[in-house]
C-alpha cells in the first residue's frame, strides 16, 4: 500500500474516477437537462485534478516548480468557477 502511494499511482487512480465522474455528469445533464452545465463541470473537476497533481508530485518528490505550477493552475480554476457561480447568481 505504500508504494501505491509513493509511486502517486492512488492519485493516478482518483483522476480516472474524476473523469468517468465528469463524464456521468455530463450526460445526465445532456439528457435530463438537470445537473450542472459542461462549463461547470469542467471549472470544478479542473480545481481538484489540479490539487490532486499537486499532491502527486510532491508524493513523487517532484521539483517545487512542479508542486507550485499545480497549486496556480489549481487557483486559477477554483477563481473560473467562482466567476462562474457568481456570475450567474
């Protein structure tokens, strides 16, 4: 189980789950209608996907550049979906 981690492949793992999660999402939306927009989908999974590469470089011992790189990405889609949400209200 430690090497799981060590390696990020857990992390590797989530992010597949992300994407069969976005792309559920966006089907039920395309089909019912109900649910959140693709926009939105994409902004909020980007924040977490983002964070979670964070979290597998640093596992990883990644070059802080890496680490840091992901950690803006991840606040510049946190801020789109903020913009977003707000924007709409």
């Amino acid at each position: 189980m430690a090497e799981w981690f060590a390696s990020g492949r857990v992390i590797d793992a989530i992010l597949v789950l992300m994407l069969l999660e976005g792309a559920l999402l966006y089907a039920l939306y395309r089909r019912t209608g109900h649910g959140l927009a693709s926009a939105t989908i994409v902004t909020t999974l980007a924040a977490g996907g983002f964070l979670l590469l964070a979290l597998r470089a640093a596992l990883t011992g990644a070059p802080w550049y890496w680490v840091s790189g992901w950690l803006l990405a991840g606040l510049a889609a946190h801020l789109a979906d903020l913009w977003q949400r707000l924007g709409r209200s």
